[in-house]
C-alpha cells in the first residue's frame, strides 16, 4: 500500500513539474521589438529586418519589430509624456545631450550588452571637444558615426555663379539670397547641434549674428531636416543643412544631382541608442543593440552611407555598389578613424542651452524671419 501511494505521489509531482516547466522556462529574448527613432526609414528598416533574420537564425525565435518615425524633439517629448511606462523599447538617433536629460529623468535603463560589444567602441573621437561615442554610466551606446554637414544642388549653384560650398561661410554668400533651407532647431536636433557648432564658433552673440543673417538667406525652413536635402534634390533650393542617412544618400541613389560636404568642425553624431525604462522587450532590445555593433550589423549601415562606430570596420564594397557610392557620396571617407575629427561642439553646454537656444531661435528669428529677409 505504502509502494503504491510512493508512485501515485511520483506521478503527481512528475506531472506538476511537467506542467510547470514549460511555463516557466524562458525564450533567450521577446518576440517583439519597438522602437522610436529621427533616423530614416531607409535606416532603420534595414537594421531591423537584418536583427530579426539573425534572431530567427540565432534562436530560432520570430521577432515581430516595428518603429514610430519621429523627429528627435518629438520622439524626446513622446518620451517624457509615457512617464516610465513606454509604447516602444528603443529610443535611437539624434544629440546625445537628450538621452543625457533622459538618463537624468531615470527614463531610460541601462545597456548592459557583452563587455566585449562595449569595449569595442572607443569612448570618444574628435579635438579639441572630444565627442562621446558612449555614456560613462551605460545608459546610450553609439551604433554609427554620421557627419552634420551641407547639401547642395552643383547645376543651380553654377547657375548662381558661385563656387560650390565647402564651408559654413559660403552660405551667406549674397547670391544665395532666398536660395538656403533649413529645418528649426526646434524642430531637428541634427540643426539644433549644428546651431551649437556656429555659437561655439562664433561666441554667443557673432554666432547669432552669424544664424539671422543665415536665416536672411533662407527661403525655406521645413518641417523636418529630412525634406531639407529633398528640396535641394528637386534643385527647388541650392544649398541647406542636412544628414547623409536622413533623406541625403537617398536622394543620390534616386538618380537626384545633390552633393553633400562635411565643413570643418561639422559635428559627427554617434547615432547613439538607449533602451526606455520599462521597455517591455528589454531582452530583444539588448540583443538588437548587440547585432548592430556586429560586422554583419555594421554593414547594414556602411551600406547605406553611415560610417563604423568602431576601428575594426572600414566602408568597403566592390566597384560600383552602394558603400562605395556612399564613400564617394561624403567625400572619400572610409573611417572616421582614419583622420583627424575637429570638433567644437560641447555635450555639456549642448544639454545646458538646449531650451534657451530653441527660445532664442523663436523670438529672434522664427519670429522676425520676413524681417531678416529684408535686409
């Protein structure tokens, strides 16, 4: 008798495990992953299409993934309105200065990918500001080295009878009166940082000269910096502010004449990447972050005219494709190892100005603009 209940309590609890395991055994990462982001669709859809195929390769698991595009501004507002409880995992692109206001807020968590995907990224390039190419705290990674540079349309800056810009100054060339788009810093963070590059420049009050008489030259301020290089393509306007990855490349590999040029102390974003506090895939979004900053994760961006955010890698290609046109397209750059970065832009003052800057914009520009076109 005693046999035959020790069985029937085996099976019990044979059975219990049974049930129990299952059910608590864990998949490696989510089935799902979110993410906002000002980077391109081009972008951006490319890295995650890559990151699932890995994922189903890797772990057999199938990740649902999607992304809500928005302006850097905007994704950071959207942020701040979710309060700890987010719609997506992933914040990524745009200043580092607001993941730092974020990390700030304990909106965002930490990274904690492998020490070696960490490691392979140096902490910072460029002279005599050094750029931040990860948070010394572990809150933002860099994914991607990309250049803030200008764009412009070579036939109807010949038409101008002009050079072709190379410089922040050739902008304020008289002939490109009404010939210059532009997006608002409050707007773009890609024009916000390079509005931080003229004021370091400059000083305070010669760089605000400096962006109305810019703003007297301007004949269009859109409404994100990816139509700036669309408009310019169009050969509508002559020159502007843009991104190789937002709309730029694109627009050459649509067949459009544009050209892009990165000035002397044009600002490198690191395209940084942060996971959200509460993220529901907190899992997926560490792995996808550790794809990227593989050489199969880096080609998705080579290939699309960013640059390696670590030295192992180079934009490489055979003739003709699209990393060599992309290298072609910014100016012969295959690393932003390879050379010297000059760089102005303080993170710091960045993150500091960054509400007085969009303030002062308003009032003395955006709200005098017919006015300083005047003139």
């Amino acid at each position: 008798m005693t046999r035959i209940i020790a069985r029937a309590l085996m099976v019990v609890a044979l059975a219990v495990a049974g049930w129990v395991g299952p059910a608590t055994a864990q998949a490696p990462i989510e089935s799902e992953l979110a993410l906002i982001t000002p980077v391109s669709k081009f972008i951006h859809d490319a890295a995650l299409k890559a990151f699932a195929e890995y994922a189903k390769e890797k772990w057999n698991v199938t990740v649902k993934v999607s992304a809500i595009p928005a302006g850097t501004p905007l994704a950071y507002g959207r942020i701040t309105e979710w309060k700890g409880k987010p719609d997506v995992d992933i914040f990524w692109g745009g200043e580092s200065a607001l993941f730092e206001k974020l990390a700030e807020q304990k909106l965002l968590q930490k990274v904690e990918i492998s020490k070696e995907a960490w490691d392979s990224i140096p902490a910072a390039i460029g002279k005599p500001k050094p750029i931040p190419l990860k948070d010394k705290d572990g809150y933002w990674v860099g994914t991607a080295l990309e250049p803030y540079g200008l764009v412009y349309h070579p036939k109807r800056i010949q038409r101008l009878g002009i050079p072709e810009p190379k410089e922040w100054e050739d902008l304020l060339q008289p002939k490109l009166k009404g010939e210059v788009a532009q997006c608002a810093p409050t707007r773009s963070s890609s024009s916000n940082a390079t509005y931080e590059v003229i004021l370091s420049m400059h000083g305070e009050e010669k760089g605000w000269d400096w962006l109305r008489r810019l703003a007297g030259n301007t004949g269009l301020f859109t409404a994100r910096s990816r139509d700036v290089p669309t408009v310019v393509a169009k050969g509508e306007f002559a020159a502007g502010f843009a991104v190789p990855s937002y709309m730029a490349f694109e627009e050459k590999l649509a067949g459009f004449d544009i050209k892009f040029v990165a000035p002397k102390n044009a600002f490198v974003t690191p395209e940084p990447m942060a996971i959200l506090a509460g993220a529901r895939n907190p899992k997926a979004a560490r792995a996808f972050i550790e794809f990227l900053l593989t050489e199969r994760g880096q080609k998705v961006f080579m290939e699309r005219g960013l640059f390696p955010i670590t030295p192992r890698y180079k934009v490489q290609g055979a003739p003709g494709s699209t990393a060599e046109l992309a290298v072609q397209f910014t100016g012969g750059v295959r690393s932003y190892f390879d050379q010297e970065v000059s760089n102005v832009y303080d993170e710091g003052i960045a993150a500091k100005r960054s509400d007085a800057l969009k303030t002062k914009f308003r009032s003395d520009i955006e709200a005098k603009w017919d006015e300083l076109k005047k003139k």
